[in-house]
C-alpha cells in the first residue's frame, strides 16, 4: 500500500465535516507565535495542513447525503467576522492541546448553529454540548501547554468549507470539498 493509498472503508462513503479553514497568513502566525507553547505537551503536532476549527462534524456520508449537506450549506447566510486566537488549553479526555478564542464571536457562535439546524434535514444530530471552537495542535497530549494565553492571532473570517477526513497509513490528512463565502 501506498502512503497516498487511504485505507479499506466503505464504498463510496466520507467522512466529512465542515469547518473554518485558516489561509496562510493565519497559519504563519500560529507556527510563529503558538506552536512554540505546545512543545511540552509531549504528543504529535498537528500538520499544519490539517489545522483548522470545526463548525459541524457531520460524519460518515454517502454521495446523496453529502449532497444534502451542500444543498444546505448554500442556505447559510452569515457576515464575515474577525476572530482572535489568543488561549491555550488542555482536554485531559481525547488528550488534545488546542488554540482558540478567548472571546466567541457572536457571529461565529451563530454560523455554527445555522449550519447545524440546516443539516437535521440530512440526518444530522445537533451537539448537545455547548460549542467551542479551538484549533487542535497537539494529539496525544500528555500536559497543558506551557502558558494559557498568548498574543492574539487576528484571522479574517470570510468563508467556511466542506471537508472531508481520509485516513492514510501515515496518518490523517483533511481536504476541502467546497468552499461557501460569507
């Protein structure tokens, strides 16, 4: 098997998701300014081609499904907004460090929500738990990162993507499907 060759899954199945996508502006000052604070956590970074904040995690789709999901999307009116990452944390559960926003933009707390109502009609299932966005940085954690805030990333918000999650012996690689502007 290849490194590119994605392993045994069901036939014309996905998995996807759909998520805030930094561009590489955003991406240069979260390597510059944050990566640095994660060093001690002892688990894997994250490539820095996977990074990015979830919205809705959608998971395993079919094509009509994925479809619907698209059909969805389109609906989703929504302004660009400005986010700034500046907190740093630890989930001891699934042993992630991640970056996120001090503050929730109330704009972004609501994308998430009008993306998650729009997609019940695919047979979707709302999170019950209140969302918080991060960017995960660190797999596998072992400890919280060396401090808990740092100088604040500013990252545009102008769009949110269809993404799919593939799975290669080398590890977990994300690629956009769609991009919707807001």
């Amino acid at each position: 098997m290849s490194n590119k060759e994605t392993l045994p899954s069901s036939p014309n199945k996905k998995r996807l998701f759909f998520a805030l996508w930094p561009d590489d502006k955003v991406v240069q000052k979260i390597k510059q300014h944050a990566i640095k604070h994660f060093v001690n956590c002892q688990g894997r970074i994250v490539d820095k081609n996977n990074w990015h904040i979830t919205l809705a995690y959608f998971g395993t789709a079919d094509e009509n499904t994925q479809a619907c999901l698209e059909e969805q999307a389109e609906k989703i009116q929504s302004q660009p907004f400005e986010l700034d990452l500046k907190s740093l944390g630890f989930w001891k559960k699934p042993k992630a460090a991640w970056l996120a926003p001090q503050i929730i933009p109330v704009t972004l707390k609501q994308l998430a929500f009008d993306i998650q109502q729009n997609l019940i009609s695919c047979a979707y299932e709302p999170e019950k738990r209140d969302y918080q966005p991060h960017v995960t940085l660190v797999k596998k954690a072992q400890q919280t990162p060396l401090t808990n805030e740092i100088q604040p990333i500013h990252w545009h918000v102008d769009e949110f993507c269809l993404v799919e999650s593939k799975t290669f012996p080398t590890g977990v690689e994300y690629q956009i499907i769609k991009r919707w502007d807001l």
